[in-house]
C-alpha cells in the first residue's frame, strides 16, 4: 500500500479525517478543515463544492492521483469523492509524500502545509481562567 494511503488510514483512525461531501462541508464550515482533496475520478460538481468549501473554511484544496475506489478501500465509507484532513501535520505529511511523486504540481501546497504545522507546533499554550490562590 502507498505511504500516502497509509496516512489516510491513520488520520482515519485518529479522527481527524472527514469523509464525503458532507462531512467535509461540516469541517470546512467549522475551520476545522485543513486540507480537502478530491479524488482524481471525481465528478465536476464534487470539484465545485470541495473548491468552494476549502474557499469557506480557509482550507488548501488539491486534486490527487488516487481514485474514488482507492481512497473508500482506505477509509472505508464507499467510494468518497473528497476527504479532508483536519490536522494540519498528517496533511504536510500526505502532501509531502505527493510532492515526491510529482515536485512540480505539488511541492507549493506542500509547503504552505509544512509551515502551517510548524506554526501550530510551535505556539505555547496560554492557560485561560482565574488562578487559584495559595494558601
């Protein structure tokens, strides 16, 4: 199996992949989606919607070279035209994997990606609330 697809399987079970039209309409609505892709065999309205809901939800929206068999054998709920992942270090991680494969279509998105998981990776938390008193 591609390393790629095994990233998909592993988002799966982590939950941080939505799966299908409407889970990743949801995600993207919510902010929660980092990056949707569509299947390379996906009809043209499922490219409109995925495009349109990676504009709504400040996501990056690829197409790739897996079609909709391969990505449903990988998480399996049919045959999905879109998926996406909502954590933006396993989705640096497929797109890097990607760019290997073809540099030239996918090396920018993997990019922006990468930075995106570092600046998350790298932001302290701040604890929100009062603070107890010693006593």
């Amino acid at each position: 199996m591609d390393r790629n697809l095994q990233l998909l399987g592993i988002a799966k079970k982590a939950g941080l992949l939505a799966v299908g039209g409407d889970d990743v309409s949801a995600a993207a609505r919510t902010g929660k989606a980092r990056l949707i892709i569509s299947a390379s065999d996906a009809s043209g309205g499922s490219l409109r919607r995925a495009q349109i809901n990676a504009e709504t939800g400040d996501a990056l929206c690829v197409t790739v070279p897996y079609t909709k068999f391969e990505l449903g054998s990988v998480t399996r709920r049919g045959s999905p035209g879109t998926v996406a992942f909502l954590d933006a270090g396993l989705a640096a991680g497929f797109m890097k994997g990607l760019a290997g494969i073809e540099p030239e279509r996918y090396s920018n998105t993997a990019d922006l990606l990468e930075e995106e998981a570092r600046l998350i990776k790298n932001k302290k938390h701040t604890p929100s609330g009062k603070r107890r008193s010693a006593q």
